[in-house]
C-alpha cells in the first residue's frame, strides 16, 4: 500500500485531502442541520395543532400576528397574562409565540413556560404532554422534568413519575426523598394491595422519611383500625399534631405519651394528664383555659411552607404553590369554638 502512494508524498497532496475532508464534513453538518431544523419545525407546526383553540374571541392574536410583534415582547404579555391568572389568553400567546420562534433557547423556554401555564390553569395532561414536547427536543430541561413529575404524581401515574425522577437523578439531582414518597402514594392508592401490604410498605419507608409516619398514622385512622399508641407517641408531635387534636379523646391511650408537647396538646383536649411545661405557648394556654373552666376556647392550625413563606389551610406533604415536598410547617391557632347549635341556618 506504502508503494501505491509513493507519488503522492508531495505535502501539497495532504493539504488537498485535508481541506477536502474539511469541505465534505462541513457540507455534510450543514445539510445535516438543515434537515434536523425542518423536521423541528414540522414537529413544532403539528404540536401547536393539537392544542390551539379557534373562537371568536382570539381577534387579539390576529392582532398581535398581524403587527408583528416580537417574540420577547409576546413572551412578557403572556407572562403577565397568566400571573393575572387569566391563563386562556396566556397559552394562546405562548401559542402564537412558539410558531414564530426560531432560537432554540428561546423555543425551549417558551414550551416550558406554555407546560407550567397549562399545569396552573389545571389541565395536567396537556400539561405533561408539553413537558414531553419540550424534553423530546431538549432532553436535560430540569424544569420540565420538575413539572413533569408532579404532574404525572397529580394523575396518579407514578411509575411515570418515577421513570421523570430517574432522569432527573441522572442530571444530579437529589430525588430519594421524592421517590420514596412516590413509592408511599402507589401503595396506597393500589386497590389491589392488602391491608397488610399497605402497612408494612409505610413502615419501612417511615424508617427514613418522616412524612411517611403521619402517612402511616392517616392510614390507621382511615382503615378504622387498633392505633399502635406506643408507636404513635414517639412521632414528631409537630408533624401530626393536627391529626390527634381531631381524633375522638375515646380512642386515644394518653398513657403511651411522655412527650411534653404531645402531653400538652392532650391537656388542650380536655384528657386527664399531668399539666406540663416547655411547650407551645398555645398549647399551654389551651390548657389553662380549660383548667379555668373555659370551654369556650379551640385551636384550628395553619400549614406553612417553609420553602415559599405561603400559608394554607389545609395540610399538603408538597406545597401547592412552589411544589417543595416536605416543606410544610404546622402552626397551632388559638380560636374561638362554636356550637352547631348557634349557627343559624
């Protein structure tokens, strides 16, 4: 072979082959490049099919199409559309938005903010779809794969969740704490598990996550099932306060309880029990009242997100608003009760 190119030793024929195969390459990727955008834009025109809507009311975005605004521009608008929470005219925008675009960061930030305006607006499956549309051309998007989680866990396809997870965990992400939890909401939602199957999945996984104690208190309380008391009274009284405050005091074994805080809310119940101190102060003072004979004092709770500050009135083990798992805080409020009997009718 060596003496099949002798004559072609001269360095001019090595510079020829070389910008050649610089020249074919590049010939190649930009043709290459040409095809792949076409087939995006095809993908891209037949996504905005499935979801656009034609009514009477969308004169706004042929007015919007025809005085061509920019894309930044339209982006802003339906941001602000949406914040406002009127998300119809946000996803139109979005949608209107997405045929024009044409930079790919801009396109990806589009499709995952049309995902996130669908999943506030309520409509998880179209929501996941857009999710998936956004990952098909730009696989590691930690947002839409955020969103995509939480709305498969809404619909409670949890494998679906949990393959999302996985994905996110290859990218980095901490993602044990949400599989377990994942993994706690599939048992308990598995007709076909037994009684006994549903337990002892709670169990373990309580092991190491907490929220799958008061998981586990919930599904005693609904299964109208023997509560194991010497269990329940090593919990985190802080993380299922509320639930034994609405408990029947018939059913509860005070005697089981040594913690202070649980003591104390066992007082504010009106249970014989030793009076205590280095509690809550609303627990304490519940407790006084009723020792004073007032019976017209009650507690109601609040549930907090330590993550985005917001306040809910009831419980969530993921915050509704900024979709944190594990956040929520339980904050006992002193209030005044009221008798059925009172209330008009």
């Amino acid at each position: 072979m060596e003496t099949f190119f002798i004559e072609y030793r001269d360095p001019m024929f090595g510079i020829i082959i070389l910008f050649s195969l610089i020249f074919i390459i590049s010939f190649v990727n930009y043709w290459w490049g040409v095809f792949k955008s076409k087939e995006e834009r095809h993908s891209i025109d037949q996504f905005i099919k499935r979801f656009e809507i034609t009514n009477d009311e969308d004169g706004y975005k042929k007015l919007l199409d025809e005085f061509a605004v920019p894309t930044e521009s339209l982006g802003l608008l339906a941001h602000s559309y949406g914040k406002s929470g009127d998300y119809e005219k946000a996803i139109g925008i979005y949608l209107l938005a997405l045929k024009r675009v044409k930079n790919r960061d801009e396109k990806q930030y589009i499709l995952t903010e049309l995902g996130k305006t669908y999943f506030k607006a309520g409509f998880l499956r179209r929501s996941a779809d857009v999710f998936l549309e956004a990952l098909r051309l730009y696989p590691r998007n930690r947002v839409a794969l955020k969103y995509l989680t939480v709305s498969y866990e809404k619909l409670k396809e949890f494998d679906r969740s949990l393959e999302a997870l996985d994905a996110l965990e290859e990218m980095g992400a901490d993602t044990a704490s949400q599989k377990k939890y994942l993994k706690a909401q599939k048992v308990l939602s598995d007709e076909a598990a037994t009684y006994t199957q549903k337990e002892s999945t709670l169990r373990e996984l309580a092991a190491d996550f907490a929220p799958a104690k008061r998981m586990l208190l919930e599904f005693w309380m609904e299964s109208a099932k023997p509560i194991p008391w010497d269990e329940v009274a090593h919990y985190d009284p802080m993380e299922v306060m509320d639930l034994i405050w609405y408990m029947d005091p018939s059913i509860i074994e005070s005697e089981a309880f040594e913690n202070p805080i649980f003591l104390a809310l066992l007082k504010a119940k009106g249970l014989n029990v030793p009076a205590v101190k280095d509690s809550i102060f609303e627990l304490e003072v519940l407790g006084i009242l009723k020792d004073s004979g007032y019976k017209d004092a009650g507690l109601s709770f609040e549930y907090m997100c330590q993550s985005c500050k917001q306040t809910f009135p009831v419980h969530f083990y993921r915050c509704p608003a900024c979709h944190t798992l594990g956040s929520g805080k339980i904050e006992p409020i002193i209030t005044k009760e009221r008798l059925e009997a009172s209330l008009p009718f």
